[in-house]
C-alpha cells in the first residue's frame, strides 16, 4: 500500500492519534500564542489609525480572523462528519464533533466584536446587514449541532446525528446568505481581496494576515486538545486509555 | 448412491462473528451460528443480555459492529432489506385506533401477502374471529399481541425473529404460538425466539442458544 | 405468494395515516387555533390602528403559520415511534424516502392545508391590503410544503427523544430563514407595487429541490436515529 | 501611553472588543483541560472497582 495511505490508515487508530497529537499540541500552542502577541502588536501598535474610523478600525484584527475561522470551522465539521457518515471513521466523528465548540466560540466572538465596531461606525449595537444576519443563523446552526449532540444518549450516534445536521447546514447556509443578501444589505464591501489589488494599506493588512494564521494555530491546538480527551473519553474500556490513566497517577 | 452430491445450499440465515458495542461496551457477541429451513431456534438469556439488540440487528434495524448476517448466503444491508424477514418486538407495530383488519390491511400493503390465506382466515386462525372490526385499543393485551401474530402469517416472510413472543399470552395463548411456530417450521420456515426462560417452546425438539451478554454458546 | 408493489404499500400507508387523523379530526383544528390566537395578540400589543396593522400583516400571517407549523411538527412520527409501526416501516422492503414522503404529504394536507384555508381569514383580521392576498396565498402554498419538507428532516433527526421541542426549534428555525425571507419578500414587494415574480421563482425553485432531497435525508436521519 | 490606551477615544470599544476575543478563546482552551481531568479521574475509578473485584474473586 501507499505509505501516506498506510499512515492515514495508522492516524485513524485513537491510541495512535492521541500519542501523535500530544506530540504537536505544545508546538501548536507556541505557534498560536506567538502569533497573536505578533498580530495584536502589529494591529494594535504599528499599524496607522484608519483615516475614516481612526483607531476603532482595530477591532478588526479580532472580527475579521474570527469571522474567517467561524466559515473555515463549519467547512472542516461538516467535511469531517461527510467522513464519519460515509466511511463510519471514529476519529472523524471525534474531530468534527471537537471542531464544533470552538467554531461556535469565534461566531460569538465575531457577532460580538461586530456589534461593538458597529456602535460608533453605525450608531447602533447591532443592524440587519446580510453578513451579520448570517453570521448569526450561523451560530444558531452551531448551537444546533451542538444541542443534537448532547441530547443522544449513545456518543456515536449523538456523533453521526450531529453531522449529518452539519452537513445540511452547509447546504443552507450559501442559500441563507444568499437570501439575506438579496434582503437588506448595508455592510461595508470587502477590505481585503484574496486575488487582486488590496484597498488596504500592507502596515495594516499584515498583522490580519498574522492573526488569520494565528487563529488558524489555535484551532488546530484546541482541536486536537478536544479530540484527545474525547477519544479517551470514548475509549475508556481499552487498554491504552487504562495505561495512561495509570501513568498520569503515577506523575 | 451415486447421484451427484448437490452443493449445500446456504442456510437462511446465517450469523459470522456478530457483536454490537454501544459506547463500546459490548451488548452481545461475537456469535455465530446458522438458521436452516424448518428450524425454530430458542434464544435464552437474561434481561440485559442482548436478545433485543441481537434480533434488531438481525433484522437490519441497527448495523452490527463486527461480523456479518447473512441471508441466504448474501449479506445483509440496509439498502436491500428482502422480504424475507418479519420481525415481532416488544413494541408490536399495530394502531390502537385502528380495528386488527385495518391493521392487518395496512401489513400486507406495505410487506405483501402470503398466498392461500386472508387477513379474516389469518384473525381466525389466532383466535379472533369475531373481532375484525373492533378499535384495537378495546383489545387485551394478549389480544393484540394475537393480531401481530396474525400479520406474521400473512407477510410472506420465510424468517419469523421473534422477540418475547410468549409475554403477556395465557396458556392458550402459549399453545397458539408454539403451533404457529410448528407449521412455519413445516412449510419451510425458520424462527428465531427470545425467552428470558420464563416460558418455553414445548413443540419438538428446539436448538437453544445461551446469550450471555459478552460470549454466546450455541 | 405476492410481494405487493412500492405503489401499493404508498396507497396503504396514506389511507392508513389518513384514516387515523380521520379519526382524531378534533387535533387537526389545533394548529389553527393556534395560528388565530397569535395572529390576535398582535393587535393587543400593537394597537388597533389599520394602516399600522396592514403594514405587518403577511408578515405576522407567516410568522404565525410557521409557528403553527413548527408546533405540529412533533407528532409527525411521535405515534409511529411509540407503537413500533415506524421499525416496520423502515424494514419494509419498499424505498424508505418515498414511505416518509407519503407521511410527509399527509402532514401537509391535515396541518398546513386548514391553515391556509384560514390564511385570507387572518389577514383580514390585520387589515391585509386586497391586492397583497393573492401573493400571500401563492407564496404560502410554495412554502408550507417547503416547511413541512424540511421539519421532516430535523425530526428524523430528533425522533426518539423524549424532551426534543426547544431542540427541534433550535435545529429547524435556521433553516427556516431563507424560505421566510422569499415568502415575505414577496408580500412586502406586492405591497410596494414591485414586480413579485423573483421571490415567488426561488421558492418554487427550493421547493423543487426539497420534493426529492427532503424524503432522502429524512430516511438517512431516521436511520442514524433509530440505530 | 494614555493615547495607545484611549485609541483615539474609541478605546472602550476596541479594548472590550479585544478582551471578548482573549477571555472566550481561553476558556475554549480551558475547557478539554477541566474535561481532561474528569475523564481521567472517572477511568482511575473504574480501574480501581475492577481491581477491587479482581482481589475479591481470587
């Protein structure tokens, strides 16, 4: 067999991963810290005040990267839970199922930090615009998914149930954006344009760059943290899950 | 004898290996054993011990966690559930609302219909003529589990998985299933029953399994 | 021997849903009172003046009949679930998804039907502009169905829980957005004299799409369900 | 210094903007932490009952 297929093969294994994953988890955690120290120097302190927002222009460095990771987030869970429901893998199942506490806590992080920008640009707390709008039917879809998944006696099935909800969630929410678009939209164009010029200058767009990779690390970091003790939780009738409940008394 | 020896054919069902884990804590199995035609098998074993999840897994209701069910020789999924089982549980899949006719309407519409009998032969022949048109929800206990035993005489299922089939029946009531049983068994049928061992199939000479919540001895 | 045809197992399972709501045809008036009942809090806490009220009301006609909806959903597979009928409906050799999208259809017909019947009723109670009913009752005929399909779904998902009312709102109102939006948005057009056609051609266009994707994922989900 | 924390007079909204954002993400951090511990104390409790019923059945 390919050796990279032997070697997804052996991550699927729980003792595996989670001896894998503690390997990475302080590597992660140092990527992710560093990065935010950087980011938030960079935004906060380099970067010039806007000429039209002046200094309120920051919260975007802790919006926009949450915005970006609550959509990266859901695609990764309902990724994972097409994985768990087809090919019945444990590991994805755990995976989309840890992903989904943490994309629910950058929604909130995004509606909230949203709401507070949009109190001295637009004078309200919060307005109806089509990409807060949707962003908050996106929270609603975490909740959901998470609310299914505590609700299911058996973990697997709670897993699978859950996914399948991710999954057509990902399938309304392009129809849910596109509907609130179509409703009302006042929001502000997009700043920062993945292809093509940026309308943004390079001392303010860096350290976004930074905090998007950043929150990228901490995702990754307190996924594989969750999953871990997810899987011991699963597993805790197996051999390894007993050796290192013995070895962590032992220390 | 010097005619060719036919190849065996494949019992009609067949179990390989077969346990189910929920919250991997094993419910049953592993267990293997095979069903001919014309065999009734009694399935002893505590409460607890996995005789229901044993019969939905049998019946394609839940996927087992490891091993395979065959059905005359081909495995089983959810895609292709056949014609050939019928499954009785606790809860008996009947309408209160409904008279047993009704209901039994209903069975064949949705699973088909033996040939050579009639929803009114099938109430007669367990002891409810007489009660065709009654709501259901007027019925004893025993009554209606005496209408999801007719409905099993009219699918045309050749697998009978029974589960408790002896619960909530007076002795007459006893003396009905196991002579259903037996003429199931002689057109070519199988069953497989659960029995806590409160009651026991008199008729012939049963196989018995013990299930025993992580290991099974045919 | 006879195995009975997909046809006729369809046939047998909406006459035999259809005769137990026959039988229990004092519920089926539930959702419209209740519909009635929302629709005549809103007055009370807005005040009786007509302009205002004909300005809210297709909106409050759909929020009400949504929520009319939302609150029958639960007993769609409720009875089925407790008698055991529903394990013999997905043993049933026949193709699930086309069993459930009989149910389904009964559902509609028995609760969303007599709310539209009483929809004009409703909007003449908040004072509804003429000319905006026939929109409102074109995009309430598209979208009951399209509510109905993709309740199903969630509560396959959430069948065999026995607190499951506040979760089923949680897993179904997200989904419910868009279809509210275009069936609003369609009303709100006609009462500004705007062309109505769009709104109404993407709930056709949802509709289309959820008469044969709803009843296949609302098998898959009864199946994870009841395993 | 006072002109870094007033940020140009919208430094309420951007300092409660940035600490919403550090206090949520760390206590998603904290969380499998606080779970961590009481998995493994249930898995030592159930390690230990099973060893207490080893030592009763020999």
């Amino acid at each position: 067999m390919n050796p990279l297929v032997l070697w997804f093969h052996k991550l699927g294994s729980p003792p595996y991963f989670y001896r894998f994953a503690g390997r990475l988890l302080p590597w992660f955690w140092g990527a992710a810290l560093a990065g935010l120290a950087i980011g938030l120097y960079g935004g906060l302190v380099l970067a010039p005040a806007d000429y039209q927002q002046s200094d309120a222009f920051r919260i975007i460095y802790v919006h926009v990267p949450s915005a970006w990771m609550s959509l990266f987030i859901y695609a990764f869970m309902a990724v994972n839970g097409f994985i768990a429901l087809v090919w019945r893998i444990k590991l994805s199942e755990t995976l989309a199922m840890a992903a989904a506490p943490i994309g629910a806590a950058f929604t909130f992080i995004c509606l909230a930090t949203g709401s507070i920008w949009g109190k001295p640009m637009w004078g309200t707390w919060w307005t109806w615009d089509a990409r807060l709008t949707s962003e908050l039917v996106l929270l609603f879809l975490y909740l959901g998914v998470l609310g299914l998944h505590q609700a299911i006696e058996d973990r697997r099935q709670a897993a699978r149930a859950a996914a399948f909800l991710a999954l057509i969630g990902i399938v309304n929410l392009p129809i849910v954006h596109f509907s609130v678009n179509w409703w009302n939209t006042l929001h502000q164009g997009d700043t920062v344009k993945l292809f093509g010029p940026s309308l943004i200058d390079s001392r303010m767009l860096w350290p976004l760059l930074v905090m998007a990779v950043a929150t990228k690390f901490l995702f990754a970091a307190s996924l594989l943290s969750r999953a871990r003790v997810d899987l011991l939780e699963l597993e805790s009738g197996k051999d390894w899950a007993r050796q290192i409940a013995l070895a962590e008394e032992r220390a | 004898m010097n005619s060719p020896i036919p190849l065996e054919a494949p019992p009609l069902l067949e179990a390989r290996g077969l346990a189910y884990l929920r919250n991997d804590e094993p419910i049953f199995g592993p267990l293997s054993f095979r069903l001919g035609a014309g065999e009734v098998v009694l399935m002893e074993g505590d409460n607890g011990s996995g005789k229901t999840t044993l019969l939905k897994v049998l019946s394609g209701l839940l996927q087992a966690s490891t091993g395979t069910v065959l059905l005359n020789g081909e495995p089983l999924t959810l895609a292709r559930l056949s014609h050939q089982v019928a499954l009785l549980g606790h809860l008996l899949g009947i309408k209160g609302e409904l008279s047993p006719l009704q209901n039994l309407r209903f069975a064949i519409g949705l699973g088909g219909l033996r040939s050579g009998i009639t929803p009114h032969q099938a109430l007669k022949s367990v002891g409810l003529e007489g009660y065709e048109d009654v709501a259901l929800r007027q019925l004893s206990a025993g009554q209606k589990k005496r209408v999801a035993l007719a409905r099993l005489l009219l699918v045309p299922a050749a697998l009978w998985l029974l589960d408790e089939p002896y619960a909530n029946l007076d002795r007459e009531g006893i003396t009905l299933v196991n002579r259903l049983l037996e003429l199931h068994a002689m057109r070519g049928g199988a069953a497989l029953i659960t029995s806590h061992g409160a009651y026991a199939y008199t008729s012939g000479t049963p196989r018995r399994l013990q299930l025993r919540g992580q290991e099974a001895a045919a | 021997m006879s195995y009975g045809s997909t046809t006729s197992a369809c046939r047998a399972l909406l006459q035999r849903d259809l005769s137990l709501v026959w039988r229990q045809r004092g519920d089926a008036l539930n959702p419209v009172l209740f519909a009635v009942m929302v629709v005549a809090l809103f007055p009370f806490a807005l005040g009786p003046e007509p302009t205002m009220l004909a300005r809210i009301a297709a909106g409050t006609v759909l929020v009400a009949l949504l929520l009319a909806g939302l609150l029958s959903l639960d007993a769609l597979f409720r009875s089925d679930l407790e008698d055991g009928s529903l394990e013999q409906l997905v043993l049933s050799p026949h193709p699930l998804a086309l069993l459930l999208a009989c149910k389904i259809a009964v559902h509609w017909l028995t609760t969303a039907l007599p709310l539209l019947l009483v929809a004009p009723l409703l909007g003449e109670l908040l004072y509804l502009p003429q000319p905006v009913l026939p929109v409102l009752m074109v995009a309430l005929v598209l979208s009951t169905p399209l509510l109905s399909l993709i309740g199903a779904v969630c509560v396959a998902l959430t069948v065999g829980m026995r607190r499951s009312g506040m979760l089923l709102a949680l897993l179904v109102l997200p989904l419910y957005v868009p279809v509210l939006i275009f069936a609003a948005g369609a009303c709100n057009a006609a009462q500004q004299g705007l062309p109505v056609l769009a709104p109404l051609l993407w709930l056709g266009a949802g509709l289309a799409l959820a008469l044969v994707l709803a009843p296949l994922a609302c098998a898959a989900a009864l199946r994870i369900s009841l395993s | 210094m006072s002109e870094f924390v007033s940020m140009g007079g919208y430094g309420g909204y951007v300092w409660s903007a940035i600490a919403i954002f550090l206090v949520t993400l760390a206590l998603e951090a904290a969380a499998p932490l606080l779970k961590r511990r009481r998995v493994l104390r249930e898995l030592r409790g159930r390690l230990r009952r099973a060893r207490k019923s080893n030592e009763e059945n020999t």
